[in-house]
C-alpha cells in the first residue's frame, strides 16, 4: 500500500492524500509537479520516472490514513537544482 507522504521532499509543499500534484516513484519517493518538472520526470534519488500519485478515496483514509511522517532532502542535488533551476543528472 502507498504510503502517501505528505510532502514534496525537495521543496517541502505540503501534499494531502487528494492532491492531483504529487508525484511519485516506484520506491515511493515523492514531489510536487514543478520540481518533478525540474527534474524532467525523473526520480533524484533512484533515476526512476515520476508519475502522478493516485488518489485513495476519501472513504479509505480513515482505515488507511496517508503517512504523517515529513520527508525532506534540501540539501546536495536538490539545493543545486532548486539555485539553478536545473534538474541533476540522476544517472551521474
């Protein structure tokens, strides 16, 4: 099952469980739609391609809530990609 983060792990942009901009990886990692951009749809951390989260019914959060745990990496790749405005190469 998703974990459903609540957050946009390079800018921290607050993402709920209904949010039509998250986007995700395979191994869960996820961000909001412009640094997806950023970083042409493609994961920082694993090179995978990012593609928009699904949406648990609202009639499912109460018996499976979205995580509450913040992720944040705005340091390295993404403090570079966030000055500069262009994505690093997650394949470097």
């Amino acid at each position: 099952m998703l974990e459903l983060r609540p957050n946009c792990e390079c800018c921290d942009r607050d993402l709920p469980p209904g949010s039509e901009a998250a986007r995700i990886c395979t191994f869960e990692h996820t961000f909001c739609m412009d640094c997806a951009e950023r970083f042409e749809d493609l994961c920082p951390d694993c090179g995978g391609g990012l593609v928009a989260r699904p949406i648990r019914p609202e009639s499912q959060l109460h018996r499976y809530p979205a995580s509450l745990r913040r992720v944040t990496r705005g340091h390295g790749a993404y403090r570079a990609a966030r000055a500069s405005a262009t994505p690093p190469n997650p394949r470097a």
